[in-house]
C-alpha cells in the first residue's frame, strides 16, 4: 500500500479529506448534545421530575466530558495510527451498551438523586458518552496530522455547531416526532455511522513517527496560562447556568427557556472559532458596554417586563460567552498541544458547572451567582479605551487617574447613601433612568481601566437590585434556597392583621391571612372555597363518610389542610424539604399546625411514593405539584394516572391543577381521561373579588372511574363542564410526551 499522500498536495482530495473531518465532528457533537435530555428524559419516570435530577445529571455529563478530554490528551501521546486504533477499539467496546438506554435497576422509594442519577446513568451511558466525548479534540488533532499541519481550531467552531443543532433538535424535532424507544434506536444508528466515520478518518492519518507533525515540538503552557485558560471557560459555563436559574426563577418561568441559554453557550464557541474573525472581534470590543449596561439593567425591576428582561440577560450572555470564548482562542496554543488546551477548558466548563449549579444553592439564599459571574466577566473580558483622552488619564503618571478614581468611588457612595436612605427620591420609578445614565457615563470614562472599570461594575450591580436582595437576606426568615428554587416570604400590612406570602421565584406559593384565628384558617389563592379543589374537599364528607382519605401532591404553605374534618386521614407529598420547613416547621405559616397539626407528610417524587402505596388507600387525591409554571411530564403520563387509579378507590376522586400561563393542559387530562376510562370535568373559578379572602383564578380538572362521583360533584356547582379531549391529540405516556402542541399562542 503506498504512503498517505499529503493533503495539501491534492485540492480536491484536501476538500474531500476535510469535509470528511467536518462531517465527523459534527456527527459526534450532536450525539453528544442530543443524549443528554434524552436520557434525562428517559430518567424521569425512575427517578421523578425533581430539578437535582437534572443537576445531577449535568454533573455527570461534565465529569464524563472532563474524562474523555484527559483520554484524548493521554492519548496524544502514541503516533497517530496508534491513537486511531485504541480509539476504533473504545468505540466498539462501548458499543455494546446499544441500544441506548437506561439499565434495569428498582430504587427506593427514598431514593436521593444527588447519590443515584450518577450511579443509574454512569452505568447506563458512561461508555458511550465518554467515548464521543473524546472524539472532538481528538479528531481535531488528527486533522492536523493528515493536513500536514493545517489549523485545526477552525473544526472547534463546527463541533459546537453540531452541539448546538443537537440541543434545538431534541425538544423541537425529536421529542415531538418520536416515542422513547425510536429515539433509542435513532441515536444508536447514528453512533455506528460516528464508528464508521471516524474509521474513514483513521486511513488518512500518517502511518510512521517521521511524518507525525503534531508531535509536542512546542514550548509547555505554565501554570498561570493554564489557570487562565481554566478562568475564561469557567465564568461562560457557570454564566449559562446561572442564567437560566435567573431567568426561570426570577423573571419567568417559561417551557423551555433553558434550552435557550445553553443554545446561545454553543453558538458563542461557533463565532469566537471561526476563520471569519470580524463578528468575534467586533462583539469582544462592545463587551465591556454591554456588561456595564446590561448588567445594571438586568439586576433592577425584571417582573414588569418579564419578556424583556429575559432578552437582556440572554444578549448578556451571548456577549460574555463570546469575548471570553474569543479571548481563549486569541491565547491558544499551538497544534501539538490542542488537546491539552481542550483539557483546561474543560476542566473550566465543568467548574463552572458545578459552582452554578452544585455550590451556589447550598451556600446562597439568592442568585447571587449571577451577578459574582457578572463581575468576573468583567474581570477578564479584553478591554479597550473608547477615547485617546481616557487613555491618557488612566496612562498618565500624574495624580490625576487617582483623582479620578476617588471621584468614581464618591460618585458611588453618594448614590448607595441615597439609594439606602431614600429610595423613593432620587432612585423612584421616574428618576431610575436618570441614575442609570450617571453610572453609564462614569462607566464609559473607565472602560479600558481594569480597577476604576471594576469599581464602577460592582456599584451599579449594588444599586440597581443587590441591595434590595442583600435587605432580604439580612432579615431572617425572609428567604431560602434549595435545589429546587428560592423561595420569599413577603408580609404585607393591613388593617385586618395583612397577610403572608411565600413566593418561588415569581410564582405565589400561597398567601395566609393574618390576625384572628378564623382568618389564618381561611383557604385562599387558588384553594379557595369556589375553586375546584375546594369544592371537591368541601364535598368529601358526604361522597366518603367521616373517615374519608384525602392526599396531596404538593405541600405549599399547608393551605388545604383546613379542608380537614375531624376523622379523616390526609398525607402529603412533598419533593422538597424546604418547603416542609417553612410550612411547618418555622412557624411562618399556621395553616398546619391550625388545622392539621399531625399531618403525615411523604419525602420524595409523589408519583414514586404512590407506587409504594397500598392499593385503594386513598378516596381523593389532589394533584398540585407544578413547580411555577414548569410541568413535571412524569405526573402527567398514561402509566402515572394508573398509579393514581390503584391507590384511589373505586369511587375516588383525582383533582388535578391545570393552571398555566404558558401550556394549555386541558388536552392532556382529557386524553389521559379518555384511554384510562375515567369521568372527568373542569372548572374555570374566576372570582369576582380578590381582595375579600385573596382567592385567585384557577383551573382544576376533577376525574373518577364512577361516573356517579362526578354526578355528585357536579350536583353541587353547575359550573363544572366536561373535559373535551382535542382532535388527534393522544396521551402523554413514558415513552412519548411534547409540549410543543401546548403552548398558547402557537
């Protein structure tokens, strides 16, 4: 066989040759991209819908990532052919975890998903995801081997391009046109084609050391070149999280918004890689504009324009990531060591990772992640004097940049004392943008100067919302954080005694009236007495006897527990103990402790309790277990409503929650109601007042297999109408389920 002849040599076989390359970095990043809401969708019966899921699950995917890029650096160390065969070798062995899926493994009822998520998923997709996680740098590496020492960086910005149409194709593409299993088989074909491919590759590597030109002839990077490379990629990675906790928890909590966030992550590698430098350069030079702006704006007043808030700290994003992501390719290092600069980064993207989404909810009560990444960025994205004149300030050897300096910090003190001491004056609603303008044009003037830059950072992100969530923090009690959100109580005065409200996020929780006995017992918000919950709980008595079994999914402030007779037997089940703690154990709320002191209350995923629950031990169960406006998909399964149907008696009532801002799930109840031989009706409660005892408008679907329990339901509120299943519409089930058909307004 004669010698592999050089690439550049030929051009129609370099277009072929690279195309090939392309083709196979692309292949390999959509896999890598498109298994992992997969399999956290294929989690979510086993392990429940809890938002650790997902964070454990990420974690995963991270470490696996770090370990493929420290398999790839390792094996840069072997002539290339060598590389090709023990890398054909891993691929094939993890190829017999195919068809791709989760292992048979039966969990407790307890079971915790920060200890199981990584054990089920590294032993279902850990070979594989480690080996196509490897093959990027690697293919990378071998490109420039086969080209003669060609530019490899270039394939970095297609690999993230393959990431990025991975990610939009899932929940737009693949979830809505394929059941479970299909998507199975689907990505299992595509890893053989990756085998195949990456095979094609290997036969235009270099057989012999003599022409392996990526051999390490280059100087090693030290060890403060390397940290700085770990710096530039941990505050995107954390950045893109964090943001999606902020926008979801702060400012709206919209279907899949995170997909959004982490999009734009990808696409910022894509142009800060590419051989078309303009737009890299272009967007690095206004970055430190649009973090001094945007970062101000988007820590004041976000729930007035929700939608508008949610597009600046998406712009935010991009434009860090993209200066950032610019700034580690303008310091990468030669060819021969690619792989271990891919090694640092992602070393960098999984500390991020796990600083976002690990750390900062244990050590924060707030987001404070995200304005501490903001700061960071500003910290290290490339700077620039806008104007001659302030270069020569700040570059002047005169006391003049110190002058200017104390002038900027006077400047902000003044403004945080009559932020603190009057925020009603200078910072009111009509004087915010006149504030805003004052540190933006202190803010240009230190643009190119590191300090003064930073000083005036750190005080617009104080003034415009830190210090309004530092008063939070300060008062005990006002505000907690767990794995599954923050959570506020706010008290508002009143003539009455006021009431208390626990919010999550921008979502109420549950508001209690405050003063007399009688008031704190009043069911209000969306349990109303008119609502359909309420009707239902006020109906037990009678369609169950004294002794009825009532169940809750969904704990909240404990509002529905003064539904309670004398008699009866009530459980709760709640994911997160925070809540728990709040509702009972602070003495925030009375609600329990009023009217159901000894409430029995289950820890964990509702639907995996009441799999371990005793057949027909419960006569209604209420399901209220949306987390703001995020849907737990698994509640709302085919097999799900059969759990509930077994627990349930014959005659037993399911009360569902279907209020949404975003997703109309009455067809969902309807058709689940319909393939599992259920009665079902809805009602719409609007009511007239707001102010009386705080009800809110709600929409609550009522099912029961006895077509008689809903006669007698509706017997007591005309208002109750059938349930009208859509045209064509089928049941979610564990295999198949899309919001897509679901969103209001599409």
């Amino acid at each position: 066989m004669s010698e592999t002849v050089s690439i550049e040599d030929q051009p129609l076989m370099a277009r072929w040759c690279r195309t090939m390359f392309v083709a196979t970095i692309l292949t390999g990043s959509f896999l890598l991209f498109l298994v992992q809401p997969m399999v956290a969708r294929m989690a979510l019966p086993r392990l429940g819908g809890a938002p650790a899921v997902w964070n454990s699950a990420m974690l995963v995917y991270q470490a696996l990532l770090l370990a493929g890029y420290a398999y790839a650096h390792w094996l840069g160390r072997v002539r290339p052919r060598a590389q090709a065969a023990i890398h054909l070798g891993v691929l094939i062995a993890a190829a017999l975890w195919l068809p791709i899926g989760l292992i048979a493994m039966d969990l407790p009822a307890d079971a915790l998903p920060a200890l199981w998520v990584p054990w089920l998923l590294g032993l279902s997709i850990g070979p594989l995801f480690f080996a196509v996680s490897a093959q990027a740098p690697l293919i990378q590496r071998w490109f420039s081997a086969a080209s003669g020492g060609g530019d490899p960086y270039a394939l970095y910005a297609a690999s993230n391009l393959g990431s990025f149409a991975g990610l939009i194709a899932y929940p737009l593409l693949v979830e809505p046109l394929m059941a479970v299993h299909g998507q199975s088989l689907l990505w299992s074909g595509g890893y053989l084609l990756l085998i195949v491919l990456v095979l094609a590759c290997a036969t235009r590597l270099p057989k012999t050391a003599a022409v392996d030109h990526v051999a390490a002839t280059s100087a090693p990077p030290g060890a403060r070149r390397i940290a700085h490379w770990i710096g530039l990629a941990l505050v995107p990675s954390g950045m893109m999280l964090a943001t999606s906790t902020y926008i979801t928890t702060d400012i709206v909590a919209m279907p899949l918004l995170w997909v959004i966030p982490l999009g734009l992550y990808l696409l910022s590698f894509s142009v800060a890689f590419a051989n078309d430098r303009w737009l890299a350069d272009l967007l690095t030079r206004i970055a430190p504009i649009t973090i001094l702006l945007f970062g101000g704006v988007i820590m004041g007043g976000v729930n007035e324009r929700p939608f508008f808030s949610a597009g600046i700290a998406l712009v935010l994003l991009f434009m860090i990531s993209v200066a950032l992501h610019t700034a580690l390719y303008r310091k990468r290092p030669a060819p021969d060591r690619l792989t271990g600069f891919y090694l640092a980064m992602s070393a960098g993207g999984a500390l991020g990772g796990v600083f976002a989404a690990l750390v900062a909810p244990v050590v924060f009560d707030w987001t404070y992640e995200y304005p501490l990444l903001i700061l960071a960025a500003g910290a290290l994205v490339p700077q620039m004097y806008l104007f001659g004149r302030f270069r020569a300030l700040w570059m002047g050897k005169g006391p003049a940049k110190h002058v200017a300096l104390l002038a900027i910090v006077c400047a902000l003190v003044i403004l945080t004392g009559l932020r603190i001491g009057n925020p009603d004056g200078v910072f009111g609603e009509g004087r915010q943008g006149l504030v805003f303008l004052v540190i933006a044009a202190i803010g240009f003037v230190a643009i190119g100067a590191r300090r003064p830059y930073m000083v005036v950072l750190a005080g617009a992100l104080v003034l415009f919302g830190g210090y309004r969530s530092l008063e939070f923090s300060l008062d005990p009690g006002a505000r907690v954080r767990s794995y599954f959100g923050v959570y506020t109580v706010r008290n508002t005065p009143g003539p009455n005694g006021g009431t208390r409200e626990l919010d999550h996020g921008t979502t109420v929780h549950g508001i209690q009236l405050r003063g007399s006995p009688e008031r704190e017992r009043t069911p209000t918000t969306y349990y109303a007495v008119g609502s359909g919950v309420g009707q239902a709980m006020r109906a037990a008595p009678a369609l169950y006897g004294p002794q009825a079994r009532i169940g809750v999914v969904g704990l909240g402030t404990g509002t529905l527990s003064c539904y309670a007779r004398p008699g009866q037997r009530w459980r709760f089940y709640e994911i997160d103990p925070a809540v728990v703690r709040i509702a009972r154990d602070t003495g925030q709320f009375t609600y329990l402790s009023r009217c159901l002191p000894k409430s029995e209350i289950r820890m964990g995923d509702a639907r995996i309790a009441l799999s371990h629950d005793a057949a027909d031990s419960l006569d209604l169960l209420a399901l209220d277990a949306f987390s703001s406006d995020s849907v737990p998909m698994h509640l709302m399964t085919r097999e799900a409503f059969a759990t509930y149907g077994r627990v349930l008696s014959r005659n037993g009532l399911l009360l569902v929650h279907i209020s949404n801002r975003f997703i109309d799930l009455e067809p969902v109840i309807a058709a689940a109601a319909r393939e599992g031989g259920w009665s079902a009706v809805e009602l719409k409660y609007r009511p007239s007042s707001l102010l009386v005892d705080r009800a809110s408008a709600s929409d609550w679907a009522a099912l029961s297999r006895d077509p008689r329990a809903i006669a007698a339901l509706r017997a007591g509120d005309v208002e109750w109408a059938p349930l009208v299943p859509r045209k064509g519409f089928t049941a979610w089930t564990d295999d198949y389920s899309t919001i897509l058909p679901l969103l209001k307004g599409f």
